[in-house]
C-alpha cells in the first residue's frame, strides 16, 4: 500500500447499486476463493478465511506498517464487524484523545498464483468511505495483496517479493491509484518507494456507491501482463518486458495473499494535503461486498533444459520402496523420499524421523506412481516442508497429473518456515481426480536458489 505517481486522467464510472454475490468466473476460469459477508449484524469474520492485523506493525516488521499511518489496527468488533445486509464493514474510529483505530485484514490462504501458461483473477465490490474535503483528510482505504513470503518475515523482505496496489485512495478524493511495487526498497528498477503506477484515476461516485476493482495477471501471453480494472474496464497494465526478469518473477512467480483496509494519515495521503487533522472525520467506513479469486489452467510448461533423469539418483535412497505394480493411497501419508522418479532432488535424514527430500527448486520435480483417488472426491491436498531460504526466496509447490507438462491441479506457496528442519503442514486446494495417477510434485520460482524440503504430501476428502 505504498505511494503513487500523480496523473488525473478521464473516468470510467459504472454505479452498480444492489448488493451481490461473487459473479461467475469469467470465460476459461474457475473461482478458488470468495467470500460474500452475509454473516450476521455485528458479527465479525470467519477466522478460517480471514486474518486480523493488530497493533501498529508487523511482529519484527517495521513501524506504522512502513508508511508512517497513525492508526491502531484492532480486531474489535467496533472497527470490523458483517453488517447483516452482505457488507464488511471496516471503520476508523478517533477516541476523545485524539488516538485513531481501524482495521485489516488478510486472507489466511497465501496461494492465489498464476500457473505458468494460466491467469489469476482478483476482485472486490467495495465502496470508499464516503467523505470528502477536509472532512476526509488522512483517509487511505485500500484493497491489494501481498507476495506469500512477507507472512513469515513481517514484509521486511518488501519490495522485493511483490505488492500488487488494486485500489488505493486517499484524502477522499473520488479516484482510484493502482500500483506494483517490486525490486529494491529504494529506485531501483521500480522507482520505488513509489512503485510502478495507473497515476490517479477520477472515480466519480466511488465514495458514494459500490464500484468493482480488479487485477488479472496473465501468464498465458508474452509478455505477461498485470492488468488492473475499475468495473470491468482495463485502465492500466503493466508488462513483463517493463522490467528484468529475476525483478519480474521475484514480484510475481509466487502465491499472494489478499488485505483490506482504512489506514489513517501516512505518507500517500501527506502527498495530497496531509492529514489526519482536527476537521478529519471519524467514523466513516469502507464497506465491501464480496471479494473473489478466480484462477485458470496453465498450458504446456517448458521443460528444463537438461533432460531429468528418469531413475532414482545415485544419491537418492528411498527407505520406502517404491510400489513396483500396486497402488498407493492418495488418503495416506505419500512419504516424499518414496518416488519412484526425480529429477535435482536429493534425500536426507529428517528430525521428523526417517527420510525427507531436500534441496529442492525452481524446475525440480517428484514423481509418484500409481496414486489412487477412488471414485472422487478430493477436497485438498496437505504437504509437511521446511525452508530456510532467505529473505525474498520463496516458490510454488504444484500437483500435476499423468505428465509433467499438464497444467497443475493446485499449488501452495512456501517461503521460509525458520529453517530447514522446522516442519509445518500446508494445505492447498485441488481439483476433483477419481482413479488411479502418476501424480507429480513440481517445483517453480522466480530465482535460482533452493527454498523448500518435503517430507510427505497426503489428499484429503
């Protein structure tokens, strides 16, 4: 949620009115997330879907959230709360001291990515808070996401690993601002801390009725685009070939994760006037009606250039054997280290006990024959890995079927988890398979460097 460059230019305006539900995917696609608010009045969010920021910063992160904003984020039901009619409601409040609290929140799930060949779809129906003029000053709601690796490290690894900025306003001033913010913490190739910007967009009636923004980030062209939308229409993309490829992919190659929020005062809204002031209001909210991901296959992935081996490496001992013409069971423990191929991988003792798969990256791949999913059924798929990549190295841990050149059927993002050995179970979803597989487990980043071990995968109904 960083700072924009200026340049006011013609609206797009189309008011819808009447609250709705997630829309159908688009052509070609498939939703993954969404959520409608239709929890009861005064109530406040499903804790399974969504996570509360408290406080001023990230755990080790930096201050004020990085941007110097004045507010406390709380997950009191004062600021956040479902308003009973399909709205979330997220309020700034000032105290008879002067001392501001709002709220932000962010999708547990920090595996919304495009697959390679595919496209990733974000979108929200949400209303600005409705004031204006000095009435507004300090005001700054926002709708974005960040790249999955700032959740285990409190985005100190930012701007590197990817801020993609949807709708941005400031002050009250009826416009939107869309952002990429990516490469180094100062200039750089992103001319940061401004970022790559839409500049300002004139938004007429955003603070006064639900409007839809949107990002689409597609892989399935060259270059790749990030493409950014105020109801429906595109008013500003960005492509790949803007930027060198390692800045590109750190920002992009990887899960995201999605947040909103009313912050208050920060250097955005200091560059338009400034503000919180004495004439700021309190109390006006930003209301959303429902936030969507949708997400479509990729195509033909290219393979690597080196040709994998298609036996065990040397120095990859499986202590489970491989089946040699049985099944496995898709709802069992698949222990990492019993494939029957691999390609860059190699096999190490695990603290877990056993065996685990380490040194794995970007082209590395697991195979594992003969996987039976029965007659259906597949709800998601659970990996237990450890990383100790450092700051900024993160990747996507994919499920593919039958070749390693089909298009995934679900990935999880993984940055690192405090070591090599420190094991945690990730979760992500997959589409519905029934019989029996050679399933795959490939790896993709956005640079070279090792980022996950694996110890099991197991599917789960």
């Amino acid at each position: 949620m960083g700072a924009a460059v200026l340049a006011v230019v013609a609206s797009v305006t189309v008011v819808a009115q009447a609250e709705a539900a997630a829309p159908a995917p688009p052509s070609g696609m498939s939703l993954v997330f969404s959520d409608d608010f239709t929890g009861a009045s005064g109530t406040g969010l499903n804790r399974s879907n969504w996570l509360y920021d408290i406080g001023t910063s990230y755990p080790g992160g930096a201050a004020n959230w990085g941007t110097g904003e004045v507010e406390t984020m709380t997950d009191s039901t004062a600021n956040v709360y479902q308003d009973g009619g399909g709205n979330l409601v997220i309020k700034p409040i000032r105290d008879s001291a002067g001392q501001w609290t709002s709220g932000r929140v962010e999708t547990q799930r920090t595996d919304f990515a495009a697959p390679a060949g595919g496209k990733l779809r974000m979108e929200a129906r949400l209303q600005q808070p409705n004031v204006s003029g000095a009435a507004a000053a300090g005001y700054w709601p926002a709708f974005w996401a960040l790249g999955a690796a700032a959740r285990p490290v409190g985005a100190t690894n930012w701007p590197s690993i990817g801020e993609w900025d949807i709708m941005e306003d400031i002050n009250g001033r009826s416009s939107v601002f869309s952002t990429l913010h990516c490469g180094t913490g100062s200039g750089g190739p992103c001319n940061e801390t401004t970022g790559l910007s839409s500049g300002e967009r004139a938004c007429s009636g955003c603070q006064t009725g639900f409007h839809t923004y949107a990002v689409e980030y597609d892989r399935s062209t060259s270059p790749e685009q990030l493409r950014f939308y105020l109801d429906g229409a595109n008013y500003f993309t960005l492509n790949s070939s803007q930027l060198d490829a390692t800045t590109w992919n750190n920002a992009t190659h990887h899960g995201m994760f999605l947040i909103l929020n009313v912050a208050i005062g920060g250097g955005f809204p200091a560059a338009f006037g400034g503000g919180p002031t004495a004439a700021t209001q309190s109390g006006v909210p930003m209301l959303v009606d429902y936030v969507a991901v949708y997400q479509s296959g990729g195509g033909t992935t290219t393979p690597p250039t080196t040709t994998p081996p298609t036996t065990t490496p040397p120095t990859s001992t499986p202590t489970t054997t491989p089946p040699t013409g049985g099944t496995r069971d898709a709802y069992g423990q698949i222990q990492a280290e019993s494939y029957n191929a691999a390609g860059g991988v190699q096999v190490e003792t695990c603290s877990e006990g056993g065996q685990d798969v380490a040194y794995v990256a970007n082209g590395d791949w697991l195979q594992f024959d003969n996987v039976n999913f029965g007659t259906g059924g597949v709800r998601d798929f659970v990996a237990r890995v450890a990383s100790g990549a450092g700051g900024g190295v993160s990747g996507l841990v994919e499920v593919r079927v039958d070749s390693r050149s089909n298009a995934p059927i679900g990935s999880f993002a993984v940055a690192s988890t405090g070591g090599w050995q420190a094991w945690t179970s990730i979760p992500g979803n997959v589409s519905n398979v029934s019989g029996t597989h050679t399933v795959y487990l490939t790896f993709t980043s956005g640079q070279p460097a090792d980022f996950v071990n694996v110890n099991w995968i197991q599917f789960r109904r």
